[in-house]
C-alpha cells in the first residue's frame, strides 16, 4: 500500500506515489516559472494562488498515473516546514482534507530533511546514513551531521543570501531570464572563472556558516560600478558576461566545497556505522543548485582527494518534487503521524 506525497513549499506543484521500496508509481509536477519570470524571482501571493488552481488537478494526475485508488493508500504526507506560508498552507489544507476524507492517516514533512533523503532513494537499499548533509537551494545553504533520516544536526548555514538566490540575483543583473541558475550555469561553461577576483567570504573561518551577500555586490560593482544604475540599458559584451558568469560560479562553489569537505573531516570519526567499519566517511548533497555541473564536478574531485563518498541526488530529484516526500515512510514505520491540527512552519527549521 503505497504512501501519496504532496509538495508545495515554493514554486512547484507536486505530488507522487511512492512504495516503500523506494518505486515511484506515479508523478506529477506543475511549475511556475513562466507566472514570475518577468519578476526575476518568486512572488508569493502568484505562487500561492498558482497552487490553489494546480494542487487537485497534479494530485489527480498522479493517481490517475499510478493505478492506486485512494482506498489503497497507506498514508498522505506533506511538505509543512520550510518554504512560503501561503504555498505551505495550500498544501496542507489539501493534504488535511484527504485524510479527513479518505480517512488516510496525516504525515508531517521537513522539505531540507526531504532533499537529503532523495540521495537515499538513488542508492536503495544500502543506507546512506550516518552522513554529512549539504543541502543547497534558492532559499536554504545548510549544512547538517545526519545521523538517520530524521535526526539531524544543524552545523552551519548562510547567514544572508542562499546560493541559489545568488544565482537568481546575478542573472537578473546581467538580464539571462529567471530561474537564474540554469542560465548562470550555461553561460559560465564558456567564460574564464579566473577573469574576476572574486571575493570568498567566511571560507577559512572555522564555523560551518556562508555567506553570499558580498559576493553578490562584487558582481554588481564588476557590471556597473557603485551608484545607481539602470541594468536594462548597460552594454555588455557576451564574453564578459561569460567572464562574469563563470568567475561567480567558481566563487560560490569554491566556498561551498571547501566547507562541506572540512565539515566531513571534522566529524568523520561519527560517520562510521558500527556494522560497517570500514566504509569511508560519507558526503549528501541535495537541492535545485546541486544540479549545477560544476559543483558536482568539484565535489567529485575534492571527495575523492579526500577520501570521502560522495552521493549526490540526480538532477531531476535537486529541484522541489514530490518524490523525495518517501521520507514520510521513515515516519509511517514509527507510527508518527500527524494530528488533523497540523500548522505550517514556514521559517527556516535548523536541526529537527
């Protein structure tokens, strides 16, 4: 009896029927790009109405793909912390609703703690933890010491700007469309990433922090100067844009390997199971900029330099999914469920 997951933290619509095992019978994402493109980012009223009009019709599609009707289903789990609260409260109202309705039992979703186990559900049924979690987004850089799937340590995370907030921030500067990531990415693989000096803030500090605002400003500073400026009317070369793409990529990736390799080592002597003393220490990394291949790349380099497994969610599961919502099945297995009161906590959840 498969387990219906329902996420609605941001900007995605999505909704998926997982077995235990880890086998997606059915998934269905609707996104949003196109309604906050011309903003250059996400504007929550849109995003939120936008899942009011999506979430039955991408639920319904999901089942209608998995063959389950919804007698047969274990449990409904849904994304309730962090993200946008109108988002967050579409997907809980609905998720509430069918477990009243179905008569479904209700579970209760981190998002973070959902991007580190889609690493799980790429390597089933070997278990990926204990492990050192990067978790790296548009609106979370964290970095957790991961003990099970749902015991989690927060060490260190952005204390302004998240990476991929950066990368939106950057594109929207050099006008390269929004999401900005992707964008950034392509261009960056033509351009020099030694062509500007770019600042690496708090990489040799001995916490586990980032930051990613003074980058930002550097970049901007490089395009046009201090003072006001009118972005749509600068005259940019094409190979400076490269230029400037591919010298703030390498920045933020610079700061986010260095940190997640000296994490690992700090606590590698606690990433050892007991039935398994051999195996090296283990590095996860989830959320939509892990899709960015030169931080794949780097992370691959910089692991195997060190020692270290590296696991990396697939690219189709680095961006919100539904998917990665089987982790509701570590819950389900506790007997953990929900109540019907359940409430979104929209903030940033460190640790548990």
């Amino acid at each position: 009896m498969p387990l219906l997951t329902i996420e609605t933290t941001c900007d995605e619509t999505a909704a998926a029927v997982v077995e235990r095992s880890g086998k997606v019978l059915g998934s269905a994402v609707a996104t949003q790009e196109k309604l906050h493109e011309r903003f250059t980012g996400v504007v929550p009223e849109i995003a939120s109405r936008a899942h009011v009009e999506r979430i039955l019709p991408v639920i319904d599609e999901t089942l209608r793909q998995s063959g389950v009707p919804p007698e047969r289903l274990t449990a409904i789990a849904v994304a309730h912390t962090p993200g946008l609260a109108g988002s967050l409260l579409v997907g809980v109202v609905a998720a509430k609703t069918l477990s009243v309705v179905w008569d479904k039992p209700l579970v209760a979703i981190n998002h973070l703690h959902a991007h580190l186990y889609a690493c799980q559900l790429t390597v089933l049924p070997r278990d990926i933890y204990p492990c050192i979690g990067l978790i790296v987004s548009g609106g979370h850089t964290s970095l957790y010491r991961a003990a099970s799937p749902l015991d989690l340590k927060y060490l260190g995370g952005t204390i302004d700007d998240a990476a991929g907030e950066a990368f939106d921030k950057v594109a929207a500067m050099l006008r390269l469309g929004f999401p900005g990531g992707p964008a950034v990415s392509r261009l960056a693989a033509t351009g020099d990433p030694q062509a500007f000096r770019f600042p690496r803030a708090m990489i040799h500090d001995a916490n586990f922090d980032f930051s990613f605002s003074g980058l930002k400003t550097a970049v901007r500073y490089a395009i046009a100067g201090p003072g006001k400026v009118d972005f749509d009317s600068l005259q940019i070369s094409d190979g400076k844009r490269a230029d400037l793409c591919a010298s703030f990529e390498a920045a933020v990736v610079d700061c986010l390997v260095t940190k997640s390799i000296r994490a690992v080592r700090q606590h590698a002597a606690g990433l050892t199971r007991s039935d398994a003393p051999g195996e090296p220490p283990r590095l996860c990394v989830g959320g939509g900029v892990a899709a960015n291949p030169r931080l794949r790349q780097s992370l691959e380099a910089a692991c195997d330099a060190a020692g270290i497994e590296l696991i990396i969610a697939p690219p189709e599961l680095c961006t919100d999914n539904a998917v990665m919502g089987a982790i509701g099945w570590e819950k389900v297995i506790r007997g953990d469920f929900a109540p019907l009161n359940l409430d979104i906590q929209p903030g940033l959840q460190r640790g548990h």
